[in-house]
C-alpha cells in the first residue's frame, strides 16, 4: 500500500507541475519572485498570530472600566504641553513618558502616576500603553468601587462581572488603574466597600508579581490624585 500511495503521489505531483508551467507560461509569471514554500508557511503563521492577538483583545476590551462608560484613547502625537499650565514641565513630563514607554519594551515595569487633577496622568498612561502595542486594560476604581457597591447576593450577573474583572486584571498585558484612591472619599451605602476593593487589589498584585523570580510579570500603570499620607 505504501508504494501504491507513492505512486499516486507522483502522478498526481507530475500533473500540478505540468499545469504550474502552464500558468507560468500563460500569464508570464517571473517565478524568481514567487514566494517560497517556506515563505508561504511563515505569512501564514504571522497573519494566524495576529488574529488570534485581535480576538484576544477583543475579549479583554469586554471587561474595561471606563469613566461614565466612555472610551477613552490617547496616544504621544495627542499631548500637548501648551494646554497645561506650565507649558515646559509638561514639555519635559512627555519627553520623560516617551522614553519610558521606549524602556518598557524591553523591561516589564510598574509605573505610578502622582499629581493634581487634570495634569495628564491618565493621558500618558495611556499613550504610554498604546506605544507598548500589547493588550491592555482600563480600570476606573471608582466603577469598580460601584460593582462593589451593588446588592451582589441578589446581583449574580454583577458578582460574575466583578469575578471575570479582576481575572482579566490579573491576566491582562498592561493594566491602567485609574484614578486609585477615589473610592476611599466616596460614599458607598455597604460600608464594606473599601475593605473588598482592597482584597481585589492585593489579589491583583500578587496576580502580576512573578514571585519566583522576583520580579515584576506584567505592567501596571496606576494614576492617582492623592499624596502618599492620602493613599496610606
């Protein structure tokens, strides 16, 4: 049976070349650039990858949290220091977020982002993350502090969110905690609401941390308005 296999193999071989020189010749196809086999197998594998990276984003973007559920998107090419204050410091801030996020490819960092509301921390984490090219999530402590504030044992649909959150946070490339520290001014009717977001917080840091090695195993990037003293 084998040799009978490699019979049919060869004639069904002599027949796909003869019609290949056929449509060479008919068409005038330069042959000296067609691509190779191999060439042909590592386009496939590249396009398979980027699907598969696509379908995975998409996924994630399911669990973001964003303010008043609106999108938000920035990128370096959007900053601009002369909308701040002090035109030159913010010049100097996006020069210093450029070449972190030049940094970060090649190093997995944690970065935090301190300063008074509207001085660009969001913006930068975001641009910073977009200059990464990897999948990211973006988290808005005070919706996730919201979740929590749900009735969750009569809530299930809410419960199951919260869960698959803080699993896409754990999980996630690069994650963006926004604005942390907000929930703790808020008023929130389950007084228990802080207590909980902290347990999720903590389970979310050890959930990046490579504690084998040491290191940190995925990028954060945290954005807040309070002090130290504030945040302790």
């Amino acid at each position: 049976m084998t040799l009978g296999a490699d019979i049919m193999n060869d004639g069904l071989g002599s027949v796909l070349a003869d019609k290949r020189k056929k449509v060479i010749s008919k068409y005038g196809i330069d042959v000296s650039t067609l691509p190779t086999k191999e060439e042909l197998d590592e386009r496939t594998r590249v396009e398979a990858l980027k699907k598969v990276k696509l379908q995975k984003q998409e996924a994630w973007s399911t669990w973001n949290l964003y303010p008043a559920h609106q999108k938000i998107q920035f990128d370096f090419s959007k900053w601009k220091p002369d909308m701040q204050e002090d035109s030159s410091n913010a010049k100097e801030l996006g020069k210093k977020a450029y070449l972190l996020a030049k940094r970060m490819k090649n190093e997995t960092l944690n970065v935090l982002f301190v300063g008074a509301p509207g001085t660009g921390k969001t913006s930068l984490a975001l641009a910073i993350a977009k200059e990464l090219g990897k999948h990211t999530l973006f988290i808005s402590t005070a919706e996730l502090a919201a979740l929590f504030d749900t009735d969750l044992k009569n809530s299930p649909d809410v419960k199951q969110k919260l869960k698959n959150v803080e699993n896409a946070m754990i999980g996630i490339d690069v994650l963006i905690i926004d604005d942390l520290g907000t929930e703790g001014s808020m008023r929130f009717k389950n007084f228990g609401v802080t207590e909980k977001m902290q347990h999720l917080m903590y389970r979310v840091a050890n959930g990046r941390f490579n504690f084998e090695k040491n290191k940190v195993a995925r990028t954060t990037l945290i954005t807040t308005n309070n002090s130290d003293d504030e945040l302790n």
